[in-house]
C-alpha cells in the first residue's frame, strides 16, 4: 500500500495482518501541517482509460462508488508534529511480520517567503527526523507541488538532484524510494533515472493524475481555495501507471540501472497486479483498490 490510507500505526498493523507486506506509512513532514476541509475524496464518473487528452477538459463528481472506481483524492498532505508521528512510526515498524517492511513516507514543506534553499532544508530535515525512526526504508514524496511551479517537485530536475543529494547525506545507506508523478517526455524520464541511479534505490510510479474536478452542474466540487484541480486516482489511471513502469523498465536496461521500480495508480484486481509484473515492476503497490477491497492482497496472493 503506498502513501497515503495508512495514517497511523493501526492502520499498519492491519494493512500488514491482512497480507500486504510492502506498508508506507503516510507521508509526514517536519512540522504540523492541517488537512484540506472536508470532503477529501469523491467518487468520479470516469469511463475507460483517464487519458491527457481527457484531462483537458473537467471531470464530474458521480453520486455514487461503483466499479470500475475512480475517485479524487484532495487532503493536502496533512502531517501531525514530528514528536507525534516519530513515536509512533516506531510502533507501526514494529508490527511487521516475516517478509513485511514499513516504508516511511517523507516530504518537505511548501512556506509562504520561502526560499529555494529554504525548501531544500527542509526536505533534508523531513529525512532526518525520518531516519530517526529507526525505519528500515525510506521515500521522499517528490510527487508535491513546488515552490513557483504549478507543477510536481519532481519534474524540476534540478531541485530533486539537490534535494536527493541531501538527503542522502543525513540517510546514509538506508534504502531510498523516489515517488514520482507521471512523465509525458521521456527525455526528462531518462534525466530522472540518471538521478534515481545516483541517490536511490527505488522509483515509485505514478502517484496521481491531476484534473479539474467539478459537479454535476459544473460547479467546484471540492470547497476551498486552490481546490478546483485535485488528484485522481483508481481504475482509470491505471494506463499511466503501467506505461510508466514500462518505459521506466527500458531505461533502466539500456543503461544497465540499478535501482527497483513500484509499480502505482489503479490496481484494483489480481488481474492489475500481473500486467504490472509482466510490465517489469519489481513491486506492485494499491490505495484505491486497497481501500475498496481490504482483502485485495490476499485474492492476488491465491491466484
């Protein structure tokens, strides 16, 4: 289960007794930082593949939750103070079994004023208190928005190098997950890789795809400022996850990288999980489908 469903140690130790041995404890930052107002999460009326071209224009909230499920996903990152979440990451650490591990989600802070520098620190200091923990491995969340950029941290080259660098120097050796959005130009996904080969261990692909989410008159769905696009994720991503891994998979082989790859965004089904694997994720991961289906893991595991 990636980022995100797993807010707390409890929510690990049954993500974990149900079967799902890969667990990432939500990602935390390194001060408090409050929740988008409610609702989070609503069902959308997405048919087939969620494609870019579909994106352009605005999707619709659907009244319902029915499969093939679709749904936003608008919290905003929230993160308790590091003297809470750190004490109890130990504890969700501790409730992995034979063959399972907790995986530490970690970001840094976008801050009114801020500089560049200011927001690299603070990605550094987010490691810091991480690895402090004591957690096994790690993964900075690099699918955020940047400072003065509309889009994700990861796809500003520069900074991510920076921040990776860092990180890396307060981690030490302990394992490093890289989660990412989606690359349209492949270009820039070969500069990504050359950087994941350099400071980490793993890239986890995709988290979720951003569109502009509204009602079933057109109005803002979701209340609040800066509250119009939201993400999306469940079935109908599925596609970017998967080509992803795909082109992920080439670059990697053509240059003889090291690092794993996760395969994320609309695993829903045992069937899901195989494309992923044949696809060449080392790894499958599911939010929606794991939320949907708390057994998801163990139907993929008899099949």
């Amino acid at each position: 289960i990636p980022a995100g469903p797993l807010v707390n140690a409890n929510f690990c130790k049954s993500a974990f007794q149900k079967g799902f041995d890969i667990c990432v404890y939500k990602t935390v930052r390194s001060e408090e930082y409050p929740c988008h107002p409610w609702p989070n999460v609503l069902p959308l009326n997405v048919e087939g593949d969620l494609t870019l071209e579909k994106l352009q224009s605005p999707v619709v909230e659907k009244k319902e939750y029915k499969e093939p499920l679709s749904i936003t996903n608008s919290f905003g990152v929230p993160s308790r103070g590091h003297s809470a979440w750190h004490e109890d990451v130990k504890c969700a650490i501790s409730y992995a079994g034979h063959g399972q591990v907790l995986v530490l989600s970690f970001m840094g802070t976008v801050r009114e004023g801020q500089t560049r520098e200011d927001f690299i620190n603070d990605n550094i200091l987010a490691a810091k208190l991480s690895f402090e923990t004591g957690a096994k491995v790690l993964e900075i969340n690099l699918s955020c928005p940047n400072i003065g950029n509309e889009g994700l941290v990861c796809y500003d080259l520069d900074i991510t190098e920076e921040i990776l660098k860092g990180v890396r120097s307060v981690i030490g050796a302990t394992p490093l997950i890289m989660k990412v959005g989606y690359f349209k130009d492949n270009e820039d996904l070969e500069k990504l890789a050359k950087i994941a080969d350099a400071y980490a261990d793993s890239i986890s692909s995709i988290n979720t795809l951003q569109g502009t989410i509204v009602d079933e008159n057109g109005d803002q769905a979701l209340p609040g400022k800066m509250r119009l696009r939201g993400g999306i994720c469940g079935a109908g991503i599925k596609w970017a996850g998967i080509d992803m891994v795909k082109r992920l998979t080439k670059i990697k082989k053509e240059n003889s990288y090291s690092f794993s790859i996760e395969g994320v965004g609309g695993v829903m089904n045992s069937i899901d999980y195989k494309e992923y694997k044949d696809a060449g994720a080392d790894a499958v991961m599911s939010a929606t489908g794991a939320m949907w289906n708390t057994h998801l893991a163990q139907e993929i595991k008899n099949n």
